[in-house]
C-alpha cells in the first residue's frame, strides 16, 4: 500500500491545502495557471510544505509534459537528454499546430535544485531562455547562494511558508474523512497540541504521525499517545532528514546560549545526518554576524576563514574547521545592536518612506547641481581633529532618532564612548 502522504497527494490546485499567498483567488501562481502563461520560476521553502505537489498540479491543470529531474541522482548527462526529449516535443507541436500561437513549454522539474553543480545549472541556461522547457526548480535553500546568477534571473522565486495550524487541522481531518482505509480505523481526535507541535509546518511529518497512530493499538490522537509514540519510533516522522531544522535551530540556540557543549553535539549530528558542510557554515556566518556581532567582530573573520577553508580541504578534514569556528562563536561574548538596529532602521524606512537627503550631503558632479546648493557646506571630516566635525547626516525629520544602541561588551562600550567624546567635544 502507497505511503499516506503519497495517497493523499492532492490532484488540482482546489485540493491543494496552504500557501494561499501563492495560489489563493487571485494569487500569483493561480493567476499564471488560469492565464495559462506559465514562466520560470523557482519554489523556496522547507520540507513537506508541497513544492512538489505544486509543480504537479500545474503540470496537471494545464496539460503539459511534465520532466522531473532530481538532483541527488541527476547529471548534466540527463539534463540534456530531457532538453533533447522537450525540443523534439515542441518540434513536433509547431509541425502540427503552426497556427497556434499559445504553444507551451514542456515543464522541467528540477526538485532540489541547490545541490546542482556550477556545471549542470549552465546547461538549462539556454533551454530555458530558448524557452524550449519552462522551468520549476524545488529548494530547501536559499536560491540567492545556490543558484547561478544566470539562471536566477531568468526565474521568479516564490517562498513557500510552513503550513499554519488551520492547514494542519484541515489537513488531518482530511485524511481521517477521505482517506479510506483510515476511515475504516474511526480513529478519534482527543487532543492535538503535541501532533501540531511535532509536525512544525510540514505535511508530510503530521501524515507520518498520523500513519504511526493508524497502526497502533489506541487509534486515538492525544498529546500522550503521539509523543510516546515518536520516542518509540525517533525518524519514522523524519525519513528524509527533515530533522534538519530542528536541528540547525538547536546548533544556533546553543551558540547564541554560550553553550559550547551543546552546540558541538549538534554538529555532530548534522555531520552524523549527511547534512551539507557548506549549509552549516554559512549557518555560523550568519550566527557570528547576528548574535556575535559588534561584542567580537573577529567572529565574522573566523566565520568567514571556517566557509573559506571548507571549500578548499574538503570533506571529511572540513569538519575540524566546522568545530572550531563553533567552539569559538559559542564561547564569543554577545552582541545583537547591529542585527537590532538595521531592523529599527529597516522599519522607520517603511513608516517614514524616502526622506530627503540633506543638500550639503547630496552629489554635485555638475555646474547646475553645485547651483542649487548641492554639496554646499559639506565639511570633510578628515580636514578636522580625530577626523570629525560636528555636522547634520540625517534627514530633516529624524535629527536625534537612535538606532543603534550598545549593548553590554567591552568593545561596544569602548565605541559608545569614543562617539560620546566626538560628538561631546
């Protein structure tokens, strides 16, 4: 019998459960799919939330060849085998139907995308761009640092989102009412905290569980059944790895606790699991830059030096300098004021919208601009003692408006302190 999750695979878009941002009444995805103007496009988001299911149901609703490729088994070999299949394809439909002028693409489906080479992404580059397959490509990651350039512009990103809890309830009632052979156990719903809790977002997860109850003895879902039955059966819920950002989220926790420790033992599992060396360092990249900060800038270098190195050593010597970077990030005095105050920033941008730049600030490269006062009073600050003179950088409106404020470290306070003294003076 077909796995739960594979059964209950919707088949159109009005089976299709979440992501109402991307395919509810006039959504992008649903809008492309009615217009029948299908584009390239790449699908962003984590496990189980129906980025494959997705490519499908377009595929399905507007009747086209559908290709899938994966990139785990995948090479550039099959790569153009499949542009071959799809060129022969739209050969044949412009023989045969040369008046139309809605011809559409064969859809190539490229699920985990991030884990093609430099070399394969190349190879769709002018297929996609001849337009001779429409491109879906399926990540975990993000595409901005796993897909070429190249090819990232000629797709859309679109984020798929963790399925909210009405999703999950939807989902779960859905399977008990529709799938038959659950219907025939009459399992009951007592309590559903710990199933929501354990499923995270991901479909696929909360139908595994549900799966595990079906054959138990209880048929019953409470808090207390569906946790002992995870501890009994630790990766039946987590075939593919899924586990996967559980665990990253504990890894940068016990980094930003100053637990070295724990934060170790996480390594040691994402090791232990087959995650990507180069996911984890960046991870620590981001760690060093938002929880490290401003408290050991050296902790971006270190970062930085650990994905460098990574790189050029390899696996399996990579993971010594994964251990060390995290070591040093997790025993790394704290600092978020950077990652608080480009937020603080970020949101008066948004209240505020685009301000004027003070003239005295402003470009003068022209004869009319220097007319109308741009430039003018600028004081360049490197002509003054300690490189600074007293003058206005903000707009108008915000003069006196704080955005960074120092926190609790050495070097933080030794800069609050400089800046008190320059601006003092």
């Amino acid at each position: 019998m077909l796995p739960l999750a594979e059964r209950l695979r919707p088949k159109t878009l009005n089976e299709y459960i979440g992501q109402k941002h991307l395919v509810g009444e006039g959504a992008v995805l649903r809008q492309m799919i009615e217009s029948g103007k299908l584009s390239s496009f790449i699908l962003w988001g984590p496990p189980g939330v129906g980025k494959t299911t997705l490519a499908r149901i377009i595929a399905h609703e507007l009747e086209i060849p559908f290709y899938t490729l994966s990139a785990v088994t995948s090479g550039v070999k099959e790569v153009r085998e499949v542009i071959d299949k799809a060129r022969r394809f739209r050969t044949t439909q412009q023989g045969l139907f040369a008046a139309q002028t809605d011809q559409r693409s064969p859809i190539l489906f490229i699920d985990e995308i991030h884990r093609f080479s430099k070399s394969q992404q190349d190879s769709l580059l002018g297929a996609v761009e001849e337009g001779i397959v429409t491109l879906i490509g399926a990540t975990t990651e993000n595409p901005s640092f796993e897909v070429i350039t190249p090819l990232l512009s000629r797709c859309q990103v679109y984020v798929l989102k963790p399925l909210g809890k009405e999703d999950l309830m939807e989902l779960l009632h859905h399977a008990l009412e529709d799938d038959r052979t659950l219907r025939e156990q009459h399992i009951e719903i007592k309590e559903t905290e710990s199933i929501l809790r354990y499923a995270g977002g991901d479909a696929r997860k909360l139908l595994n569980i549900i799966e595990l109850v079906s054959n138990s003895a209880t048929k019953v879902i409470d808090n207390k059944t569906v946790t002992e039955l995870l501890q009994q059966n630790p990766v039946a819920y987590d075939k593919d790895g899924e586990l996967h950002y559980d665990i990253i989220s504990a890894f940068i926790k016990s980094i930003r606790g100053s637990d070295p420790d724990a934060a170790i033992y996480w390594l040691a599992r994402m090791i232990e699991g087959g995650e990507d060396p180069k996911f984890i360092a960046r991870r620590l990249v981001i760690s060093a830059s938002e929880d490290i900060g401003l408290a050991n800038p050296n902790a971006m270098l270190v970062a930085n030096a650990c994905f460098d190195t990574l790189t050029k050593i390899g696996w399996p010597e990579g993971r010594i300098p994964l251990a060390m970077a995290t070591v040093y990030l997790a025993t790394s005095q704290k600092s978020n004021s950077a990652y608080l105050a480009i937020d603080n920033a970020l949101a008066e941008v948004r209240q505020s919208g685009n301000l004027p730049v003070p003239l005295h600030l402003r470009n003068a490269p022209t004869d009319l601009m220097k007319e109308l006062g741009y430039s003018d009073g600028y004081k360049y600050s490197h002509d003054y003692p300690n490189h600074f003179v007293k003058q206005q950088f903000m707009p108008d409106e915000l003069m006196g408006k704080k955005f960074w404020e120092p926190q609790g470290s050495p070097s933080e306070q030794k800069m609050a302190e400089w800046m008190k003294y320059l601006w003092n003076v």
